[in-house]
C-alpha cells in the first residue's frame, strides 16, 4: 500500500490542474468514474464546480470517493 499521495494531471473545463491523491484514493475515483460511464476529468469537473472554494480539489474528491462508499453500505 502506497501512503504517498501522488500527483495526477486532470483536465477541467479545458484547463489542466493536477491533484495529489493516494493510489487507493485514485483507483476508487476511476472506479466510480467507470460505475457513472462518465471520464474521469468530467466526474473530476463535477466536483470542482460543486465544492466550497476553501476546499482544495484533492480534497474534494476525496470527500466524495468516502460518501460514494459510505452510501452504498447504508443501502
């Protein structure tokens, strides 16, 4: 298990950015990106446009892989 957050390119809106996430945070963002049939940079433009600005994207996406997940073990 890789601790180390890694730095990833995005595309967001035409612009590319880059986020620090770990592997695990990573591969569960695809996943879910996979489980919706929408790219991984339109799920990642989704939440940039929904997230409080004070909250870095990692962050965000972080935040929104543990309620993905914790909403489906509440069903």
């Amino acid at each position: 298990m890789n601790t180390r957050p890694v730095k990833r390119s995005l595309t967001l809106r035409g612009h590319r950015t880059s986020v620090s996430l770990e592997d695990e945070f990573w591969q569960a963002f695809r996943k879910i990106a996979r489980e919706k049939e929408k790219a991984v940079n339109a799920l990642a433009a989704e939440i940039d446009a929904e997230r409080d600005m004070e909250t870095g994207l990692a962050t965000a996406i972080r935040l929104f892989v543990l309620g993905h997940y914790m909403a489906k073990a509440d069903t």
